[in-house]
C-alpha cells in the first residue's frame, strides 16, 4: 500500500512528494521529486527510512527537509536537489523529555536553516502539546531547549496550520485546556 501525506514546491518548481509505504508489516517513508513535464526525477523515489507520515519543506539552499515519525522519535533527513542524502544517515530528535515526540512538520527558515514544529505526548493515547524547535542547515539544534508553543492541550492524530514568514513561525491549532 502506498500513502501521501505531504507535498512541497522546491525553487525549480518541481513536486516533491513525501509518503510512506507499506512492505509487508512494515512502513518506510519514501520521496520522490516530479518535474513540470511530469517526469519522476529521483527514479523509484528515495527511501528515507523506517516509520510513518513523512514531512517535507524546500530549504532557501534549494535542498529539501524531511521529518517522520519513527518508535516516539522524529527522524529527519536533507536531500540534495538530485536526490542525494546530504548527512549520510538520517538523525533522530526526541524532544525535551521523556515523552514520545510525533507529527514534526519543518517548515524553511531563511539561510538553509529550518524549524521544526511537533507535538509532544504527555498522556496516552494521543494528549500532546506543540513544540518548536530550530535547526542549522547541518541540522543541528540551534536551541537549548524547544520552546513550547502553548499550554492548551492538542492531539496527536492531526496535523496543524503552520506557516513561516522569513523566520517568523506562525501555528493554527484547535486546543483544549
């Protein structure tokens, strides 16, 4: 089974699709890059690893970020615009605590530096709150901390508005307190 779940415009106006699919009982998340003309620029696509829900941003760089959710982590991966993995393996952020982390959607900031808005599960099954975090374009945390972005409680299992106007993050949610 294959599932879509993000797509971005990267500066050459090429498509860029971030799904997962499912080989056998486990899924790995997928990119592909689709031109204009319509043709499918990274061949088969590139595997970006285990897990679900894949995220994606075009960077100032012309790069492209991507964040999914893997066992409570986020991991998260740069792509040159030929498809090649800019830091060798993916890296692994867990947030500031204990807790499982999900749901990441990045969003460029300017000078190839990208944020990272997630949720954060204090209660099971699916009681989260959102976090921001910022990352260098080597994808280093640029922050001691993440900074929380409200107190009301949000849910695991949707996706937020997030917007960036330069490196201005702006978040739509629907909370409960």
């Amino acid at each position: 089974a294959t599932y879509v779940f993000n797509v971005c415009v990267d500066n050459d106006n090429s498509l860029i699709v971030a799904f997962q699919i499912q080989k056998g009982t486990a899924y790995e998340c997928v990119a592909q890059k689709i031109n204009v003309s319509g043709q499918l620029l990274w061949g088969a696509g590139v595997d970006l690893g285990p897990g679900l829900s894949p995220y994606a941003a075009a960077l100032t760089t012309n790069e492209i970020v991507f964040a999914w959710n893997d066992n409570g982590k986020i991991d998260y991966q740069k792509l040159s615009f030929q498809g090649g993995e800019t830091w060798g393996a993916y890296k692994v952020f867990g947030g500031n605590s204990n807790h499982s982390v999900s749901r990441a959607q990045v969003i460029a900031n300017t000078n190839g530096n990208f944020s990272m808005v997630y949720q954060d599960q204090f209660s099971f099954p699916f009681y989260t709150n959102l976090f921001e975090q910022r990352f260098d374009n080597d994808g280093n945390a640029l922050w001691a901390t993440s900074v929380k972005i409200s107190t009301l409680t949000t849910v695991s299992y949707r996706y937020y508005d997030v917007h960036i106007e330069k490196d201005t993050t702006y978040v739509g949610y629907y909370g409960n307190p």
